[in-house]
C-alpha cells in the first residue's frame, strides 16, 4: 500500500522563508482549493485518514499565521501581519475550511488561536453566546477593520502643525500617515484612485447619508451609490407613510 505524499511538502516548496508575511499567508489559503480535490476523493474517510488531514490543516496554520513577527532586535509589532488586511485573511481561512471540510459550527473555535490585536478585541466585544458564531465574529472583525481605516484616513486628513521647524520630518509624517490609510504596498492605482474618489463622493454628501453609508462599510464607489440609494428609498417609504396616516 503507498503512503500518500503530504500536503505539506507540496506547498512548503521555495515558500520556507515567506510564512511569516501576509501576502504568502494568504496565497496559501487560495491554494488550499488545490487540495479539496484531494480531500472528496473518500466519500468515507477512515478515522486515520481524518486524523491525517487535521493535523496536516493544524501545522499549515501555525506556519500560516504566526502571533508576531519580529522587527529589529526585540521590537514586535502591534497588528499581527495577516491582519492588516482582515477581509484577505479570513478569506484565505475560509478556503482552508473548506478544504479540509471542517463543520462551520467549528470555524469560530479554531479562528480564535489566530486572532490578535483589533481582531482579537473585535471578538471579544461580542456577546458570549455570539463567539460561537462564524458569521457574527467575521462580520465584528470586518467592522472593526473598516472603523481602523476610517480612522487612520481622519488621521492623514487632520493632521497639521502649528509650527514647522523641520519641513522634511513634517513631510515624513503626512507620508506614513498617508501610506497607513492608502496601503500603496498592497493595492494597485486603480484601487487607491478608487478609494479616493469614494472619499470624495461621501464627503459630498449631507452628514445623515454619510453616516448610513460608512456603517455600511463601502469598499468601492458602486457600493456606496447602491447604500444611497438604499437610503433614499427607505426615506420616501417613511414620507410616504406618514401621508397616509394623516
């Protein structure tokens, strides 16, 4: 009988050097779809195989997402890398899941051992009896990531000084302060020319619908307009019944 070639040794190939950053975390993830096929090849997995694939799964995680990277000597960061792009993130966790066809009642158990920093806190915001929910810790997390971008926007737009006695150092500040928002590492022009003009076109818009818009957490133009929208129909309803009771 052959022994069945690992997993691991497939996807660890020339990648030993780049678990420790976000972008080779989540390319691990989509490529978890590779294996899928490989899992739903037994209709009826024995016990040994199963224990198989969950300790393989349980060792990609742990490359996949490390607690924290080291920068300088002793130096680690605050976010933890796979964090800094949430959505990614549990994307990416998402696909291994579902590779390894872990039941969704489990999904929020075995994210937790990953979270850290405004993930961690977005679920421990939650009710008790919502931490067990996948859906409801994704959707805290998610929220929790576009209110650090809002921020971190507000930040680069407010930021001034009162006295200017070291012109390169203000600049080094407007554009880390920028970089932190736009994240240039990771999204292309087309995206950043997309969140700038989104910026503007809520910025053009009364306070209330901007307000019902941000909660909606828009990433694109076309998502914002379909918010508006929304709330302007919800407005004519309410005009609408207020003629007829009287």
């Amino acid at each position: 009988m052959k022994m069945q070639r690992s997993p691991r040794s497939e996807l660890e190939v020339g990648e030993e050097d780049n678990y420790g950053r976000a972008g080779s975390a989540i390319h691990e993830g989509y490529r978890m779809g590779q294996l899928q096929a490989e899992v739903s090849q037994a209709n009826q997995p024995s016990q040994g195989l199963q224990q198989y694939w969950e300790a393989q799964a349980q060792e990609l995680l742990k490359k996949m997402w490390p607690h924290h990277i080291e920068r300088g000597d002793s130096e680690t960061s605050e976010e933890t890398i796979p964090w800094e792009d949430a959505k990614s993130f549990l994307a990416s966790f998402e696909q291994v899941a579902k590779a390894y066809r872990w039941p969704k009642e489990e999904w929020a158990a075995r994210l937790l051992p990953a979270l850290s920093g405004d993930a961690e806190q977005a679920f421990l915001s939650l009710e008790a009896r919502d931490r067990d929910d996948y859906e409801k810790v994704k959707a805290a997390i998610l929220r929790a990531d576009a209110l650090k971008t809002e921020a971190q926007r507000q930040h680069f737009r407010q930021f001034c000084c009162q006295e200017v006695e070291d012109p390169r150092r203000v600049y080094s500040q407007v554009q880390e302060l920028c970089s932190r928002w736009l994240k240039p590492e990771r999204r292309s022009k087309e995206q950043i020319l997309e969140l700038l003009v989104l910026e503007q076109f809520l910025a053009s818009l009364p306070q209330d619908l901007q307000g019902w818009i941000r909660g909606g957490g828009p990433e694109t133009c076309s998502q914002a307009v379909a918010l508006a929208e929304d709330f302007m129909m919800s407005q004519q309803e309410d005009e609408t019944e207020k003629l007829q009771v009287v």
